[in-house]
C-alpha cells in the first residue's frame, strides 16, 4: 500500500518532534554553537601560512563534526536508530561531503549554463567594470530581460524540487548507519508537493524569520566570532523544527528494509 502524506499530520508530528528533541540536545546544540564561533574565530586569527591553513582546518573539521553530532543526536529521537551516535555522526560527515560534492556541480553547471545563455543573447558586455543596473537596461532594451528572468526562475524552482526530493538522505544515514543519499529518491517519487509545502512550512520560513532575526544581534560584538555564535544561537529553533520535520516524513516513507531502497 503507498503510503500518504497528510500536510496535518505531518505538521502535528513535526512540532511534537521538536518539542521531544529540544532540551535533551541542548549540550549538542551548544557544543555546535561553540564550534561555529571558533571556526569563525580561527579565519579571523590564522595567518596565512601552511601552519594557519592547518590550524584552520581543524577548527573546521570541529564545526563539521560538531554538527554532524547535534543532528544525529536529534534524529537518534525521532526515528528507529541502529549503531551508535558516533557512527551516525561519522555517517552523516560523510554524506554531507557527498551531497556537498554533488551540489558544487550543480551550481557549477547552472553558472555555466546562465553565462553561456547570456552570451549568447548578448548580455555580456565587453566594457569593464560594466555596472549591473547597465546590464539590466541593456536587456531590458534587447528584449532578454523577462526571458532570462523566467528561466532563472523555473531554475530555483526546479533546484527547489530537487532539494525536497533529496531531503531524507541524512536522517537515513543517521538512522541506518550506512551513507544514504541517492538510495532516498526512489522514497520521494510522488510526494515533492507535499514535502514542499512542509519544507516550506518547517524550513525555509523559520530559516528566513529567524536569519532576519538575527540580523539584529550580530552588532551586540564587535567580533565576528561572537557575531557567528549569536547567529547559530538563533538558528536553533530551525534547526528542531527542521529535523523533526524530516524525521516525519521519514517515518512515514522510508521502506522497512534498506536493501528496498
């Protein structure tokens, strides 16, 4: 039987979920908070010398891992959990570089492909130092600008689609403690509508409030590290609803075997 998606179920289940996993990660939530702070701290710090490049490194791979933990430690809450939290962690380390991977030649590709439509249409110029309200006028008067615009906008909204259908690959990492990032399509084909509108509802939204949000305290220091940290501080409302919100969708999608995925 194919499982539904219920947007009121989803929604009911999503904020019970981050209301389970809100105080009992609080120490990986601040340990993540931590970590962002010092990873900012140490661009601001390292010099740029084969040593600094280390030392940055590792501050780096201290955020990584740092979340890497907090997110496994909410999904091991939300959903049937194998392996440790270490594992899970390491896991889900994994996959991010993967998915990371995947989306630098993605972007890499819709760049190439917007400079060559561009280039083609004459909307590169060749004067330097060209300003963009030049460029924008110069379409406008060639007839490119509403084209292009449209067609960069399909494109968000079909790297949109493809978000939502990508979105179980953590929390199956986390919670099959086997790298898990293209076997989650197959799960999504046929609920990117619903999952929208939830990923609308539990992600993007309370990313956005709470980023404009935090606009306002990144001036309480005069350090940037502290400015970071406030910033992750804020974000931390998202990130439970977000990951309630997947947990959700997981539960009621994924296969009960892994080798059905």
């Amino acid at each position: 039987m194919t499982p539904a998606l219920s947007i009121s179920d989803l929604s009911s289940a999503t904020l019970t979920g981050a209301r389970q996993i809100a105080l009992p990660t609080l120490g990986f939530a601040a340990a993540f908070v931590a970590a962002i702070a010092l990873m900012v701290w140490g661009a601001e710090v390292f010099p740029q010398t084969m040593a600094g490049s280390v030392g940055f490194l590792l501050v780096v791979m201290v955020a990584v891992g740092s979340h890497s933990l907090f997110s496994a430690a909410m999904y091991q809450r939300l959903v049937p959990f194998e392996g440790t939290l270490l594992n899970a962690a390491w896991k889900l380390t994994l996959a991010w570089i993967l998915i990371t991977v995947v989306a630098a030649i993605l972007f890499t590709a819709i760049v190439l492909f917007f400079s060559l439509i561009g280039s083609s249409l004459g909307v590169v110029s060749g004067e330097a130092g060209q300003d963009i309200t030049d460029m924008t006028a110069q379409m406008r008067e060639g007839g490119t600008f509403y084209p292009l615009f449209a067609l960069f906008l399909l494109t968000l909204l079909g790297v949109f689609w493809f978000a939502v259908r990508m979105m179980l690959f953590a929390v199956a990492t986390a919670s099959r403690g086997t790298v898990h990032v293209f076997r989650t399509w197959a799960w999504t084909k046929g609920y990117a509508l619903p999952m929208a509108i939830g990923a609308m509802a539990f992600i993007v939204l309370p990313v956005s409030l709470l980023g404009y949000a935090a606009t306002s305290v990144t001036g309480l220091s005069q350090s940037a590290a502290v400015s970071a940290g406030l910033v992750a501080l804020v974000q931390l409302p998202a990130a439970w609803l977000g990951h309630a919100y997947a947990a959700a969708v997981y539960n009621r999608l994924a296969p009960s075997e892994p080798a059905a995925a």
